[in-house]
C-alpha cells in the first residue's frame, strides 16, 4: 500500500505541473504584450521592409576599393583632358580655334595667379580679335564649347565704325600644377607683316603657336655641346684666289619649248544601219530602206530613225546619217547590193 500512495502523490504532482505549464501557455497566448496573428506578421513585414531600406543604403559600399580607384583614375582623366599643364597649351588651343572660326587675334595677354584649391592654377587672358560678326560668333562659342576649361568674363566691341569687327575679350582658364612653379607674365603680339583676317601661316601655323616661357633646359645643353670647327682657312693670312674652272662648251641656252598638241577625240562609233534600197514613187521625194538587225525602216532626207539618227544627204551610191545622240559628224554608209 505504501508504494501505491507514493505512485499517486507522483501522478497528482505531475497533473499539477502541466495543469501549471497549461495555464502559463494561456496567460502568454491572450496577453496584449505578445498581441494577435496580424499583429505579429505586420511586425514581420515592418521588420522586411527595414531590411531592405538598409540593403539598398549598404549597396554602393560593395566593392568600394575597386571603386575608389576608378575614381581617382577618371579625376585624373579629368584633369589630363580639360586643364593643361603648360601656358603654350593654352595659346595653342586659343589660336587653333581662332583659325577655324576666321577669327585674326592681333594681340593676347595671359596673367598667372596663385594657386588655388585642387592644385589649380587660374590664369586671366585678355584678347584684341578681329572679323565679321559670324566668325566672332562662332569663336565665342567654339570656346564655350572646348575641352579646354575656358571661362568668358566679358566681351566688349571696339569702336571703329569700318573694316573688320573689333573685340577685346577678358577670359580665364586654369593650370594644373605640373605647370612651372615661378612662370612670368607673357605678351604674344601679332606680327606687323600679317594682314588682318589673313588666317594661319604659310606652314599652316597660328600666330600665337609654340610660345612656351618655360626654360627648356635641355635644348641649351645641345647648343653648348656644338663645337665650331671651321673650314681650314685662315682668315688673317692671305691667300690666293680660287681658280675658276674655263667652261668646256657655251652654255646651253632654253630649248624651244614643245608645242602641245591635243590629242584627237576618238572617233565615234559606227552608225548600225544598213541602205539597201529606195522606197519612193516616181515624182516623190526620195526615200530610202534602212535596216538594223530584223526592224526596217523608210526615211527620206531630215528625218530621224530610230529615235537617235537623221538622214542627212541621200545620193544614189549612199547616204549620209548623222547621231544625234553622240553629236558626231555624218557617216556615210554605202548602198549594199543583194
């Protein structure tokens, strides 16, 4: 009996246990802290759209070294294509676009600043043009438009009333700082020999090309290595004069010059018409059979056969026929037998 009560002390205790866990599972599945189905999936959902609000703010970090070299490769691009790095690029550039447009710059001025943020360099210019309101037109926005990084601050009209239209023009631009470190203000005036509105050189060179202050100090080191090595003669010693060699025969003087000659047209191509017979009445005008593979024809004098040959002369022996179509003289085409 003994065993028998202590087997059911256990059973009640485990009956009070899951009656215990049953009624927390109750307490927790209808308590408003944990809430209701929909409350819990809205939650989910909430927590969905969070989620890919911060993959999308996360998604241009991917890669991020790989992108952070491309882009400093492009600021250089940038920079290599859109600011030079020499002064004498900067009239290059300006002088080319004044020759496309038919633009004469008579003068150019270009002052350097300090350097400035980015390791750029401003440079102000100011510009004497000449032309006609079109090519000036043009040029303004050639520059506008150039890769160059050209900045107009002001354009103001000269004050002659005839001739080519005047145009001082105030500008800026930028070096980047592979330009000299202590470079000096620079003056390009247009040559006196060059006619306004005359446009490049004979070698098809700007007025303002090649103009580069910078020292260039390899060029001076090959003009000092030439060494002057002289001819051999002593210019304090006299010295007999030279023989001058007899001529063997008299100079030949101009030949007579050849005549050209034309050379003759070819001539034109024989007419396909065969005369074989007259075709007139006794008393009417003379007309003739003419014949061109199996198509026969009758014509008499002034008439045109087959849309492109006139008979011109009829005799008894012949007939005279002329292209038309061709221009070329008559033809005369014999009288065939049988």
């Amino acid at each position: 009996m003994p065993d028998l009560r202590q087997a059911r002390k256990k059973i009640k205790t485990a009956l009070g246990i899951m009656l215990g866990v049953d009624l927390v599972a109750a307490v927790i599945l209808f308590s408003p802290l944990v809430g209701s189905t929909d409350s819990r999936r809205q939650e989910l959902n909430q927590l969905w759209s969070e989620l890919r609000v911060k993959t999308r703010q996360v998604e241009p970090l991917k890669n991020l070294p790989q992108k952070v070299v491309l882009a400093n490769q492009q600021i250089t691009d940038f920079y290599k294509r859109r600011f030079p790095a020499q002064y004498s690029q900067i009239l290059t550039e300006f002088g080319k676009l004044a020759v496309a447009d038919g633009v004469t710059i008579e003068q150019a001025h270009y002052k350097p600043r300090e350097v400035g943020p980015a390791h750029l360099q401003p440079v102000e210019m100011e510009a004497d043009l000449a032309g006609n309101y079109v090519s000036l037109a043009r040029f303004i926005n050639a520059l506008e438009r150039d890769e160059t990084f050209f900045i107009i601050n002001s354009v103001t009209l000269g004050g002659e009333q005839q001739g080519p239209v005047k145009l001082q023009m105030k500008l800026e631009t930028y070096l980047t700082s592979l330009a000299s470190s202590n470079p000096a203000p620079v003056a390009v005036t247009r040559p006196a020999a060059q006619h306004r509105g005359a446009g490049p050189s004979k070698k098809g060179r700007s007025p303002v090309e090649n103009l580069d202050p910078t020292l260039q100090l390899q060029v001076l080191a090959t003009t000092e290595q030439i060494k002057y090595a002289g001819s051999g003669r002593n210019i304090f010693v006299s010295q007999p004069d030279p023989v001058i060699p007899q001529p063997g025969a008299p100079g030949q003087t101009d030949t007579t010059a050849k005549v050209y000659v034309p050379p003759q047209p070819p001539p034109p191509p024989p007419i396909p018409l065969k005369f074989f017979g007259f075709a007139n009445q006794p008393g009417e005008a003379r007309k003739i059979f003419l014949s061109k593979g199996e198509d026969v024809f009758i014509a008499g004098e002034g008439d045109i056969v087959d849309r492109r040959y006139k008979v011109v002369h009829i005799s008894p022996n012949s007939v005279e026929i002329q292209d038309v179509v061709s221009s070329g003289p008559p033809q005369h085409i014999p009288l065939t037998q049988g």
